[in-house]
C-alpha cells in the first residue's frame, strides 16, 4: 500500500501521534474536571465517559493520518504524519469497536442505572435493563430484517453479519447527524455576528430573563414540593414505613429537611394525602429518582441565571465604559478563577479590546465560519453529481503527481478543522435541543445520566461525520484508506447502503433551511408543545414571556438586591470606571428552594416587578402603572391601560402649556378660573383632558 523510499521513517510521525494522544488525554480531563466533580463520581461512571470522549477525538487526528498514509506524498518536506498501514489498522479497529460497545451497550446501561433511584446496586441493573428493553427489541428487529435482506442478497456469512452491524450503526447515526449538523452550520455564524453587537446582546440577554426567572423559580418549587413529601414521610413510624427506615433517613438528608418542615404554599395539607398508605420499594425510588432530577434541575436554572446575569453586568459595564474609555469589571464574580481575576490589560486597553476589537473579530470569525458552512452544505449537496466541484476536496488535496492524487501535512491541518468544525456544529446543536428529562451541562454539578447521554451522543456521532467527510473527497483518493476497507466497504456493501450515503447527506438543506428563515418558531406557534429546536426567531415579540424591558428590571433589581457591604468598595471601582454609577457589578446567589410566596405559575414575574421597579428614570410611572394591571383584565382592557400610560408620560410642549381648553374638553375658557395642569412625579406637566377616561380613566368609560 505506501511506497516509501528506505530513507522514511514513521518514528517522528509516531511520536508526533504519542503527544497527541497526551495532549488529547489532557483536554478530555479538563473537560471532565469543568462539569463533574472528579472525586466523588465513582471511577465505574468516570471511565466509560472518559473513553466516550477520547475515542471520538482520536478519530479526529486518525482520519488524516489516514489519508496522509495513503496518499503519501514524495517529498519530504511536504509529508505529513503517516503510520504503517498495520498500526493504522489496529488502531481503527480498536477505537470503533470500543465506541460501537459503549455507544449500544455500556452507556445506555449505566445511564439508566445512576437515575434508577434504587440502593441496591442489583435492583439498579434490573431497572436499567427494563428501560432499555424496548429501545434493543426495537434495535434487534431492525437487525433482523436487515439481516433477512443480506442473506437474501449474499448469503449468510460473518463477513456480511459485520458488514450489517456496521452499517445499521452508521445510518442511524447518520440520520441524527445530518440533522444537527446542519442546525449548527447556520446557528454557530450568526449567533457570532449577532454578538458583536453589544447592545444587541444585552437586549437578548433581557428578552430571555422573564422565561429563565420562570423557569427557576418553577424549579425551586418542584423542590420544595418534593422535599415535603420527604418531610411527611420521615413522620411515618410505623406500618410499612418501618420497613425502609434506612432508605427514608437517606431521603431526608439528601433533601436536607426536619420532620417539621413546614408545607409549600402551593400545597394544601388537608386536601388530599400527598403520600400512599402503604409504602413501597418502587414508591420510594420514584421518590428519590424524582428529588435527583428536581436538585439537578434547580441547579441547572440556577446556574443558568447566575451565568446571565453575570454576563448582563459585564455587557451594560461595557456599553458604559463608552463615555470614559476605561472598563473595569473589578471582583464582579466571587466564583471567578485564577484566570478571571487576573488583570494583564489596563482599563483602557480593556475597554478597547472589548468595545472595539472583539466586536470585529466575531464579525470576521462569523463570516469565515458562515463561508465553511456555505462549503460544507455545497459539498454535501454536489458530491454524488459533481464530485470534482467540490471545495473541500480542493482544499485538502494540494499535491497531484500526473493522476495520484496526494495529501501533506497542510491538507491533514485542513481535514482536521473540517471534521471538528463538523463535529461541533452537530454537538453544539445538542446543548440546544429541547431534550426529554431536561438533560443539561452545568458547571461541576452535571447529572451521571445527563453525562453519560451527552458523552453518548459525542461517540455516536464521531464516526459517521468523519466518514461522511471523506466521502467529500475523490473517490480513488478515500477508497484506498485503511477507514474505508475497515468501515467504508461495508457501508457500500449492498446498493441500498450505496443509495443511502449517497442520498441522505442531501436532506441537510432541510434544517439549514429550517435554522435560516426561522421555521422552527413557526412550527411551534402552529402545533402547540412541539419543542424540536430552541429557535432565537421562534418569538421576537416575546409575547407570554415577557417583555426585554422586565428581563431588564429583573436584572436591575438581582444585582442591587445582591449588594452586600463586603462588596461596596468593589462596586465604587466599577461605577467610577464605567462612568455611570447607577449599574453595579453583580454578586451571584442561589435561590433557596424554601422561600416564601405562591408558585410563578400561579404568580407571575409582572406583579413581582411592580415593588421593585424604582430606578428613576423616564417612563416609570408607565410601566408601575402596566405591571399593577389585574390579571384578569380582558385584551381590551390591557390596551387601555397601555394606551393611557403612554398619553401620560408624553411631555407637553411650552406652546401647548398656554393653550386654552374649552369647556367641551373638560377646561374652561377663562385662564384665570380655569383648572392648572396637574403636575407629574417626574417633573413637568400632562395635559388633563377628560378624553384619557376613554382609555381606563378614573371614571368614564372603559374599554
């Protein structure tokens, strides 16, 4: 297979792919670090999600070690990293087996597993194995007509049994791959050149507060409703009760709740019994699989809000620093590392690297990446018509000798960022979609069930993305890959599979096309709880969630209700800065799970934001007045009320202080006895005619 000359060696290329390895290894464990705490998740858990995260990046840097070794180039200054074809082998065999166990057997497993809710580790492996019974029969029933269809074909063989599983596994990691990739080949440019600007961000960042606050406030409920019925239950001393003591003192401190821990506003005690009369084993572990999920949740939320409002400080604290050209974001973060509190940039500098030169790098970066998208999509479309139009085979094939076709160390540098690009505007996708159990990343308190189905999308989707983009390229140049005659011949091993990854690539113009113009919010308008995809275009009236301008008190009144004296000194360091003393610089806090008040359900973030709407500035009184309306008010109501607002906090005009009213207007026509304009709480005059009662005056008519 390589012809090199005796000169070559691959040691150089062995010990370049040994400190890749390390090097990978090192990343992983970072990223294990930031969203698990290493040293109280057991090392059963650890390992396989570890492994789930290394395989897949290992195939990032073997796909064009692979090529490089096929297409090898005959000089030596432009030869990349190659391997013998026999290491080559091994190694894929080694990493897709491995991915291919963890990926359908060992992941799902141990997923269901850590969210059994079960103490007894016997009674977790039973319930995992029933979770996952019907997602296998329905595995093992599509192998099995797949495998009718190639004896039919081939007759039975292990070849064509390996060729089957192969292939099942890559058609269906096709399917899921094609459709988040191309949702992330839209969202990843534009939601870069949206955040170039500044007062853009801010103004989503608002626009989303009302919905998290919700969210989180929802959360904490659910926790406390949960840790109640804890709380009932450790009064239970006798009966059935008895009998899972130990199991109930466990649930107790894990909601850490007394035995008089005083119901939730949103429950009534006597209504009903809130738990059965005869406890049992399931019982009690739906009990403690739901308080898990609900921690989880509540710290999801919690972190989320924590993360925004951060983020919002940081960005009003830029927009500010606009009038003394100096930032200075000071000890804004109490949970800031090393890193954060590191100050190398003076506040000048500062202000110029985040006010002028990152708003314009994110715009180069969004138009790079968007023009990458564009060639991928393109790539995707022509590949099976037009092979040699594609620009990706251009820019990774750089050297031809007469017909060969050769790959060097720059078209391996090249292959590699068009596979991870690929890669993670799929897994990016995934932070994004609306998933079931409300399955999220947080930062050192992520769920063992959301890791292990997060690391089991990554290994599941590596493989078919790498050998999609080999497809990419001319055919004579990735059929003589170890990649293909290990894994590409069984793909092409019957014109079925041939059709299917030929054809189904080109299904990737549906979600770009669905990201691009926005069709996911009009889907979900249209069909009610259909949640596929968090669309930014799917409500930019923020209709039923609240307006920019409520996100924008709720993060006022978060980071003036968060100032403590120990942070006082801080805070002057930031105004003085900014050059605008009203914003502060936030301290972040966690809502506890027992605070008093009704369920945001039941009381929503407007009546809330009524109390503390007090920052003085123009049109105040509008939205006081907006916020205070009753809930029960109909639609014509409301627009009364607004229509109102806004006549009153429109300044009048000097010409229009001397005009006189007649008497048909409520005035009268002698300026002497006449009533004197009324005056504002925010200074100057409003205009008294009678015609606001129309609008939900104090009497009159009202709509």
């Amino acid at each position: 297979m390589l012809e090199i000359t005796s000169k070559s060696s691959p040691v150089g290329s062995t010990i370049f792919a040994l400190c890749a390895l390390f090097v990978i290894s090192l990343v992983v464990l970072g990223i294990l670090r930031h969203y698990l705490p290493l040293r109280s998740t057991p090392a059963f858990y650890l390992l396989p999600i570890f492994f789930a995260l290394w395989l897949p990046s290992v195939v990032v840097v073997l796909v064009p070690i692979d090529l490089a070794s096929s297409a090898i180039t005959d000089d030596d200054a432009s030869r990349g990293i190659w391997l013998p074809e026999r290491a080559i082998l091994v190694s894929w065999r080694i990493t897709y087996w491995l991915t291919f166990v963890l990926t359908w057997f060992l992941l799902p497993i141990l997923a269901e597993y850590s969210d059994s809710g079960y103490r007894e580790p016997s009674a977790k492996l039973a319930y995992s194995l029933r979770s996952n019974a019907q997602f296998m029969g329905m595995v093992l029933l599509a192998s099995l007509l797949g495998l009718i269809y190639v004896v039919i074909s081939y007759g039975f063989n292990f070849a064509s049994l390996k060729g089957l599983v192969m292939a099942l596994g890559y058609v269906y990691g096709l399917v899921l791959a094609i459709y988040l990739m191309g949702h992330g080949l839209v969202s990843i440019p534009r939601r870069l050149i949206r955040n170039a600007s500044i007062t853009g961000r801010l103004r989503r960042l608002q626009t989303k507060a009302p919905r998290l606050y919700e969210r989180m406030q929802d959360s904490l409920v659910n926790l406390e409703e949960l840790e109640y019925q804890v709380s009932e239950l450790s009064r239970r001393k006798v009966g059935s009760a008895a009998d899972f003591r130990d199991w109930i003192e466990e649930l107790q401190e894990l909601a850490d709740v007394g035995e008089h821990h005083a119901p939730p506003t949103t429950i009534d005690p006597t209504a009903n019994r809130i738990i059965p009369t005869v406890i049992t084993e399931k019982y009690l572990a739906d009990l403690t699989r739901n308080l898990m999920r609900a921690r989880h949740t509540r710290s999801r939320y919690v972190s989320q809000w924590n993360h925004m409002i951060q983020e919002a400080a940081e960005t009003q604290a830029i927009i500010d620093s606009a009038a003394s050209k100096k930032l200075d974001f000071g000890d804004a973060d109490p949970h800031a590392g090393l890193w954060e509190r590191t100050r190398v940039l003076t506040p000048y500098a500062r202000h110029m690297l985040h006010f002028q030169v990152l708003p314009y790098a994110q715009v180069l970066l969004g138009l790079f990446l968007a023009a990458s998208s564009a060639c991928i999509v393109w790539s995707e479309v022509i590949k099976v018509a037009f092979p040699r139009l594609s620009v990706i085979r251009f820019t990774v094939v750089h050297h031809w000798s007469k017909d060969k076709a050769e790959v060097g160390f720059a078209g391996q540098c090249i292959a590699s960022f068009w596979i991870c690009y690929m890669c993670a505007a799929a897994l990016i996708t995934m932070t994004e979609v609306k998933t079931w159990r409300g399955r999220a990343l947080v930062k050192r308190n992520t769920a063992y069930e959301s890791a292990f189905w997060y690391a089991l999308q990554v290994a599941k989707l590596t493989v078919p993305i790498s050998y999609n983009f080999m497809t990419f390229l001319v055919r004579r140049v990735y059929t003589k890959t170890v990649f293909y005659k290990f894994f590409g011949e069984s793909i092409d091993l019957t014109p079925l599979g041939r059709w299917f990854d030929d054809l189904l690539p080109v299904f990737v113009l549906l979600p770009v096309v669905a990201t691009l113009f926005g069709v996911y919010g009009k889907i979900k308008r249209i069909f009610v709880g259909l949640d596929v995809v968090e669309d930014e275009e799917e409500n930019p009236s923020a209709f039923g969630t609240g307006t920019w301008r409520e996100g924008r008190d709720l993060i006022e009144r978060e980071l003036r209700g968060n100032t403590t004296g120990r942070r006082q000194d801080a805070f002057a360091r930031l105004a003085s800065a900014t050059g605008n003393p009203s914003h502060s610089a936030p301290v972040l806090s966690i809502p506890s799970a027992r605070r008093q008040g009704t369920s945001p359900a039941r009381s929503p973030v407007r009546p809330a934001l009524a109390s503390n709407s007090n920052n003085g500035r123009a049109g105040q009184s509008s939205r006081t007045s907006r916020l205070e309306e009753p809930e029960d008010d109909n639609i014509f109501a409301i627009i009364g009320h607004r229509m109102k607002n806004t006549i009153d906090t429109i300044d009048t005009p000097r010409w229009m202080q001397d005009f006189k009213k007649p008497k048909w207007m409520g005035g009268d026509d002698d300026a002497e006895s006449g009533p004197q304009p009324q005056e504002r709480p925010g200074g100057g005059e409003r205009n008294n005619s009678d015609i606001r009662r129309w609008f939900g005056g104090d009497s009159g008519i009202r709509l």
